[in-house]
C-alpha cells in the first residue's frame, strides 16, 4: 500500500474561462474537493497528489507516475464537453482512473441528447423542446409551467425562482437571457409538480441504487413552485434550504436507474434527479456523470450517510470497481 500513487484530477477554473461569476463559483470549488480527497487517501496510507485538469496535464501525470487517478474534472477551458479529453489522455497514459469514459461524458454533456436516449428506451421524462434560436416557435404540445435550463452546463447554473415561466412572454424573457449570455441552446420541459428525488448509483459485482427524497425547508421555500437553485445549491453553506430523507424507490424505478446508467454509458457512479408526480409516476430531470464526490456538501456523501455508508467507504467501491480486482495493490480496500 504504500507504494500506492493516486493523482486527483481537478477542473482548471480560471475567471476568464467563465461568462459569469456564478458558472465560475460552480467549477472552483472541485480544488477544494480535491484536497479534501487526497487528505483521506493520506489518511488510508496511500500517497496522493492533485493536479488541474490544464494543457500541463500529461507533462505532470508522466513526472509523478501513478498507477491510479481519480477525475474530477468537470470542464475543461471553462468547456464541459471538453471534460471528455481527461479520460482521452489516461487511457493514451493507460492510467486507470474513477468515472464515465470519453464517450459517457460527450453524451452525458449534451442534455437533449440524454432525454432522447432515454425516451428510445422507454425511459420516462418531462416533454421537452431543444431551444436554438430565441424566436423558435414553442411547441403547442407543451404545457405551461416550463423550465428553461441551459442544455450544455450541469451545477443547476442558472436555476432561480424565475426559471419556471407560466405564459410565453416570460418564458421566451428567460430563454434569450440565457442564450445572450452562454452562448448555446436552451432546454425547454414541463414542470412536474410533486416530490423531488435523487438516485445515487454506485457500480460494482452487485450496482446498487441508493435514493433520498429532497425535504424543503418550509421557511426557506415560499415561491409557488419548489425546485433546488444554484444559490441552494453554491450559497448556502449551512444547507438550510432543503436535506434528504431515505426513499423507498419501487423496484421498476430502480430498473429505470439502473438501465438510464447503462444508456448513457457511464461507470462507477452517478447521480440522477427524479420528480414523481400524485399518481407515483417517476420522470428523469437531470443525469450526471461524475458528480460532485467529496467528504462533504455532495450529495453522494449526504445520500449514503442515511445508508450508513462512510465517504472512505465510497472512496474504496469507486476505486475497486474501476480496478476490477486487476490490481493486488488493492487488495487491502476489501
């Protein structure tokens, strides 16, 4: 174990990269996560370092030499869809590492792309229109409520109160505010009105589905419809705005969770966001590759806990289950 050597790949967030502070607080703070990390792995007696997800990257992989890497790495250039070059770089280093592959994260990057995945496979989601133009014409099978969500940036970048638009005037307000500022297409979905849940997936001999229902805080949620913002989200360091509960998720949602992963070509973990409306009927809002992993303000952390399942524990499923038993250096994670 003690020549185990870890790199933790982290996002190169710089300002300029970003067209708003917000996009750019989204991405700094996997630094941070990635500290957080390589202190556990100090702590479980294996030698880590971090490293940004920049154009030194190979330079500084083939000076350090692990035999492992874990990637955090959410955009590359302030890019998501760039994200997929990390993975393209370990495996020309033929260095194993955590998470979706290059073809996983090129999909998963692109949020029409995984709804129309998800619907061919019979997958349940919210109606939806890809939005390239603000003065596309919405489509009158849609119903009012919609959201407006940026297609291309995962965080809840973003997502405010004014993100659900009742008439058109608003809607089309939010979304040639969003495409005059990022520079890309729009999502446009239904509004699902009740219950608000997360799936963590964790990928292994046995992949195990892991739910928790999102509980808003009554004093802090008084807007007419109840969604977690960017500002619950990267703003609120005491976490008043909403926790998690254990869900019971039926067995047939289980199914969809687990085949959604395999659709949209992901590996290790994942986290995918459901609503379920009165009849009990589960819709997919969000799909992420590689979410946020950390000790701490993660919802993978936050979820498992109610599992009694320890963020080290994680640490050591993500890890085995990339290695597949390959590596003996290993064998003490068991």
């Amino acid at each position: 174990m003690n020549d185990l050597k870890i790199a933790i790949l982290y996002s190169d967030a710089k300002r300029e990269y970003f067209p708003t502070e917000d996009q750019y607080i989204s991405e700094y703070e996997c630094k941070e996560r990635a500290e957080m990390i390589a202190h556990n792995l100090s702590a479980m007696k294996i030698t880590a370092a971090t490293f940004p997800g920049d154009d030194q990257l190979t330079v500084n992989l083939k000076k350090f030499s692990p035999n492992f890497a874990i990637n955090l790495v959410d955009s590359v250039y302030g890019q998501e869809y760039l994200q997929a070059t990390i993975p393209a770089i370990l495996e020309l280093l033929k260095i194993p590492y955590t998470g979706t592959a290059m073809m996983g994260l090129t999909i998963t990057t692109n949020k029409y792309f995984n709804k129309n995945l998800l619907e061919q496979y019979g997958l349940t989601t919210p109606k939806y229109q890809l939005i390239t133009n603000p003065t596309d014409v919405i489509d009158p099978a849609l119903d009012f409520p919609l959201i407006a969500k940026l297609n291309e940036v995962h965080g809840s970048l973003e997502i405010q109160e004014n993100s659900i638009s009742d008439n058109e005037k608003d809607l089309r307000s939010k979304i040639s505010s969003l495409m005059n500022t990022y520079h890309q297409p729009v999502l446009i979905e239904e509004y699902v009105a009740g219950r608000e849940v997360t799936a963590i997936v964790l990928e292994g001999a046995n992949t195990k589905v892991y739910a928790a229902e999102k509980i808003f805080n009554p004093e802090k949620f008084k807007q007419k419809y109840q969604i977690v913002t960017f500002d619950d989200n990267f703003r609120d360091p005491d976490n008043l705005a909403y926790g998690y509960q254990k869900y019971e998720l039926p067995p047939r949602a289980q199914l969809q969770v687990k085949k959604a992963f395999e659709i949209l070509k992901m590996d290790d973990y994942a986290k995918f966001d459901l609503r379920v409306d009165a009849s009990g009927r589960h819709y997919f809002i969000d799909c992420n590759a590689n979410p946020a992993i950390g000790p701490k303000d993660c919802a993978i952390s936050n979820i498992l806990k109610l599992y009694d399942i320890s963020f080290e524990e994680i640490l050591k499923r993500i890890i085995k289950n990339t290695l597949n038993g390959q590596a003996a250096d290993f064998k003490e994670l068991a």
